[in-house]
C-alpha cells in the first residue's frame, strides 16, 4: 500500500513537471525567471521543480538557469517588501505571535542581511515570505533586501542543481519527504555552520588587531 502511495505520487509529480516544462520552454531562460519572480511575490510556485526541470533538460545552462530563478525570487520579492515598508507591521503582527514579531525585529535590528539571507538558503517548509515582510517592517534597504535574497537563493538552488545533475529531477520528490520529516535537523545544521563561521571569521579579525 505505501509502494502504491509513493508510486502514484512519483506519478503526478512527472505529468505536473511535464506540464510545466511545456508551458515555460518557449520562454527560454525566461520562463524560470518569471516563476521564480510570481513565486517572490507570494504566489507560491514549485520553484524547486522547476528549477530541477530546467537543470534537467539542458545540463550545460545549469549556472543560467540558477542566477536566473535567484534574480527573479529577488525581484519579485520586492511585492512583499513593498506591502511590509508601506505599513506591514499589522499585518505581521497578525500573522504571528507577540514574542515572535519581538525576536524577528531584534534580529534584524541586530543582523538585518543575514537574517534574511539565512531563510533564504533554506528550502520548504520555511515561511520565508515572512522573513522577506519583517526585512521590511524593519526599514532594510532596498539594495540590501535585494542582496540577500539573490545571494541566498542562489545558494538554494545551485545546490539543487548540484543534485539534479547527479542524481536526476527526482531528487525533488527525495529531498521534499527528508526535508518534511527531518526540516529541524537542517536547520541546526546551517546554524551550527554559520556559528563556526562567524566564530572563524571573528578570530581571524582579532588575530590581525593590533596589541
């Protein structure tokens, strides 16, 4: 029954990849900029799908394909931004709770890039729309919010590249199950790792201080 289960789901996945390839391949490198763009400005698309679609149809435009879908995530971002800068801080309060809105304004009152950045590396589940929006009610910067976004995007899926041109577009389906059962243990790994680099990265700046 479970083999059923997988079998049928791996089943939808293709014909929905399919589909889509068909609708996006007369846009060229286009059509995964606009997805990824719909999909920034809260329109929720399977971006990782896509970008594993393209990646999987031409090998050689790989690092296209993912400055592409980083660029367009950018841009259409800037809805959200637009939304959290003109008054958002209601509405996310709305969304979350009163100790959470506190904790998401310290953090980027305190590391305004890479608190956004960081849930921008990350997969799904995250809620990075609400990252994007506290980015905002905090005032960062255009070029900033811009930056980080593209930067960890395109992290995000370069490594999904990565995996597709090893092991095919049916590492989507793979690392969607992982990532729903196991989500908190990537998490604390990407912190552990940034931990140690700021801890690196700040040594190495009191090391060349002088006396």
């Amino acid at each position: 029954m479970h083999s059923l289960t997988l079998n049928t789901i791996k089943h939808i996945i293709t014909r929905y990849t399919a589909f889509l390839w068909a609708v996006l391949k007369p846009l060229g490198p286009w059509g995964v900029f606009v997805v990824a763009a719909l999909d920034g400005a809260a329109f929720g698309l399977p971006m990782d799908v896509v970008v594993a679609g393209y990646v999987a149809q031409n090998h050689s435009r790989f690092l296209l394909y993912v400055f592409m879908a980083a660029a367009g995530s950018a841009i259409g971002s800037l809805a959200i931004y637009a939304i959290g800068y003109a008054g958002g801080e209601e509405l996310l309060r709305k969304r979350v709770s009163a100790a959470r809105f506190d904790k998401l304004h310290a953090a980027f009152e305190k590391h305004p890039f890479w608190s956004l950045m960081f849930p921008a590396m990350l997969p799904p589940p995250t809620p990075f729309k609400m990252f994007a929006l506290g980015a905002a009610v905090a005032e960062m910067s255009i070029s900033h919010f811009l930056l980080a976004i593209f930067l960890g995007r395109a992290v995000r899926f370069f490594l999904l590249g990565i995996l597709v041109l090893k092991f095919g577009p049916g590492v989507v389906h793979t690392l969607g199950i992982f990532f729903g059962h196991h989500f908190h243990w990537l998490v604390i790994a990407v912190i552990v790792g940034l931990g140690v680099w700021f801890f690196l990265r700040h040594r190495k700046r009191a090391l060349r201080s002088p006396e």
